[in-house]
C-alpha cells in the first residue's frame, strides 16, 4: 500500500485519543498469563505487535479474547504453560520475544520460540546470557539471534538469584530478567547502565509483586524478590500509547499555526522524551491532568507549533526517546540548523537498522542528512518531499509520512501497510486534524 500525505494548507486543529500502550499492553498480556485467576484488560490495543504476544501465548497454551477492546485471559498462576515443547510465534515483536524468554525461565517451560525475518536479525543473547547465568538452559541460533529455544525445568528446580549487570539500558532485557527472578531462589539485583522505562516493575508492584529500586546497589539497580504467592490478576484500563502520540504532536509542530491535543497517554518518564524533544526544538507544549493509571502516571498533552530550531540529543535523553527518533527526524527536517543525534547505536537493532533507514528515506525526500555509527544528522529546511520506502519499519512509515505535511511535494510512502503492526488508525486520526 502507498500512503501520501500532502503539504497541509492549513493549520492541524483538534483532540486525539491514542490506541492503548503497546509496551504496557505486551506486560498486561503476559503477567495476566502468569497470575492466578482471571485478568480484564481493558483499551488492549488490536495491532500487529500485540496480536504477536497474543499468538505466541496461545500456542503456549494461554488462549485469550478480545471484545470490545478488553482483553480477558486465564492465568497459570505461575506454573509451567500447558502447551510446553510448543513453538511460540513472535512476528515483528523483540518486547514479545525478549520477555517470553523469562517467563518461560521463570515458569521452567520448555518452548522455541520464533520470529519473522526481521526478528531473527535482531540480538537476542543479550537477554539468553544472563539467563544462562541463572541456571536457565537456553540456546539461541548462531550468530545470537533467533530462533531461542528455551529447555523445561521439570524437576520443578528454581533460578539461582541474578546478581550482575546487564549488558544494555534496555527495558526489555531488564523486564526479561525480572520475570525469572520472580520464580529464583532468593532475591536478585539486576544492574543497568542507564535508566529504562520502568513499566515492569510498576506493574509487577501493581499485581502484588516485591520489585523496587535498589540504589545501595548502583544508581540503575533493581531488585526482585521471588514470589510468595502468584501475580494478582489485572483488572485495568490502558492509557495512551505516548510512542503513537509522538506523529501526531510532530505532525502538529511541523504545519505552522496547528493547535493539537492528545488525551489519557501514559507518561511515565523513561518514555517522555520526545516531548522534552519537541520542546527544545520550540514546540509548545503542555502537560494537565495527570493523574495515576495502576502505578503509571497518565495526562493530556497540548502541542502548539510554534519556529522550530535543531537540537542535540545524546547521552540519558536518548533511551527516554528511543522509539522516537524517527518521529524526532521527521520534525528535523523541518527545524533551522543542523539537529545531531548520538549515543544511539540502539537505534541499529529495531524493527530496521533505523539509523541508516532514517538517514535514506531522509536523502530520497532531498534533505542533507548523515550517518555516524552511533547516531545521524539533518539538516533543516532541505527536504522537498517525494518518495519513501517503509522497508518493513512501522515507525519509518508514519515519519516519513508525518514529514509529508510540511513537505513542498508531500509524500508518498511505499509499504506503508506496516504501520498496522502499532497504530492502524494513523492516518484517519493524522486526517481528521486538517481543518475543513
Ligand atoms: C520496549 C523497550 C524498548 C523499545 C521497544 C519497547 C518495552 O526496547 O524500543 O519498542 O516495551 O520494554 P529496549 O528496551 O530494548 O531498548
């Protein structure tokens, strides 16, 4: 499918609510799986991402249904999944795949689990070594990738307690952990080079679990009891996907005049840097109504465009918007000056290495853009517009789309079916802000 979206010839005007939390919907879906009793997951996004997790439960023999956008599902209340030896599935989806791996440690289930092409590219033993240092008896494919299979425990053995550091500031290898410590033998202190969005162990909390921050042991350190009593089912309501927010709020910075709000996202700081992003770049922006959502903060957000200027983002801001820089690129191009991105070599193992993807879809629109090995450049003012290339990366799709807003000769983006595996609404929603 092409995807084109013209200059706007008018200002973007009005209030978004955004698809539930991925990232909050992935942990919901599986921690329901490992409690005792039934959970009702209310504004449970229907994306691709999602169904991933879904699937791959379900072939461990963890069904679910969704209606009405609540997603209800029995759990194991911490014992091995039904359908062990099974393959488990898990599309597009690294947060899927990454924290399955320690449920499956936690629970002592033995599964495969498997992924598209595009998964199987990305690196996977960061999360199967310190597995491994548990006790858990796991290989991946060579070279570290998919497809993992994970060896069942049937002698009902726990972990050996973590006590280390992991290799990346990464949620997904911290959450991976933290969910086999739950089932070790004593507690465990899993350290991070740098802070990472926390919904894990809020969540944890929420559901009865003792997970807390760990300072006496280093300044990104947690650390994790095991469970006396299994996961408290969840009865909850999902905020916002603030990670989808982020096209509309830049597609609302880069058309000059535009006033939109975006209602109920979750802003829990590790994932709010794209609006300090924005904001540095001259965006107006402003937070109300926060209020608590199960242990995440949750708010409205109102962005007014406002000239925008180039920034540098490097160092702690980088994990608090690592999703985000294709979005952040998007409004770059349309910054004055030259805005820098570094210490984002992450960047290079999402859905695509999203730091040369970003780098030529920017060139082919005809914006001067570079590469670094950790990061990219762009410069403002340069992109006229033209053809873009999804190449299987949702979040590339809509930024490039976004881009086509502001662009002289708009944007047409080739594959941009792939955005359904996070926001299928995107460009009704982007559609609905034109004023008529
Ligand atoms: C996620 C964490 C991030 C992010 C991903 C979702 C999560 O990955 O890029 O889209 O839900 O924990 P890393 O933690 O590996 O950086």
């Amino acid at each position: 499918m092409d995807l084109k979206f013209e200059r706007a010839r008018a200002p973007l005007r009005g209030t978004l609510e955004m698809p539930g939390d991925k990232s909050l919907a992935h942990r919901a879906a599986l921690f329901a799986a490992l409690a005792g009793g039934e959970s009702a997951i209310a504004r449970f996004p229907d994306s691709g991402v999602t169904r991933a997790m879904r699937n791959a439960l379900a072939a461990l023999g963890v069904p679910s249904s969704l209606d009405d956008g609540t997603l209800r599902l029995s759990g194991t209340a911490g014992r091995p999944f039904p359908a062990a030896g099974a393959t488990a599935f898990c599309g597009n989806s690294g947060t899927t795949m990454r924290m399955l791996a320690g449920a499956l440690a936690m629970t002592g289930t033995g599964a495969r689990m498997d992924g598209s092409a595009g998964l199987r590219r990305r690196p996977m033993e960061r999360i199967a070594a310190p597995l491994r240092e548990m006790g858990a008896e796991i290989s991946t494919a060579p070279g570290g990738t998919a497809p993992i299979d994970v060896a069942a425990r049937p002698d009902g053995r726990p972990l050996s307690p973590f006590d280390g550091s992991i290799p990346v500031a990464s949620a997904q290898v911290k959450s991976c952990i933290a969910l086999a410590a739950l089932g070790a033998s004593g507690p465990s202190t899993i350290r991070e080079p740098g802070p990472s969005r926390d919904h894990t162990e809020r969540m944890l909390r929420h559901m009865g679990a003792c997970v807390r921050a760990a300072p006496e042991a280093g300044p990104h350190a947690i650390r994790v009891e095991p469970l006396e009593r299994p996961l408290a089912p969840l009865r909850i309501s999902l905020p916002g996907d603030i990670s989808s927010a982020a096209f509309a709020l830049a597609a609302a910075a880069i058309v000059p005049g535009s006033e939109v709000a975006v209602r109920g996202v979750c802003l829990n700081p590790g994932r709010t840097g794209i609006l300090d992003c924005l904001s540095a770049m001259g965006a107006e922006v402003a937070v109300s109504g926060v209020r608590d959502c199960a242990g995440e903060p949750v708010g409205d957000v109102l962005l007014r465009a406002r000239p925008l200027k180039a920034i540098d983002v490097s160092g702690g801001m980088v994990v608090r918007a690592i999703d985000e820089f294709p979005a952040i690129a998007a409004v770059a191009a349309f910054a004055e000056g030259v805005t820098t991105v570094r210490d984002a070599a992450e960047l290079r193992g999402k859905e695509s290495d999203r730091i040369a993807a970003i780098v030529r879809n920017l060139r082919a629109l005809g914006a001067e853009a570079e590469e670094s090995p950790d990061g990219f450049s762009v410069r403002g003012g340069t992109l006229r517009g033209g053809v873009a290339e999804a190449g299987g990366d949702h979040r590339l799709a809509m930024s490039m789309a976004v881009a086509g807003l502001a662009a002289p000769e708009g944007v047409t983006v080739r594959n941009a079916e792939i955005l359904s595996e996070s926001y299928p609404s995107f460009a009704a929603d982007i559609r609905s802000l034109a004023v008529r």
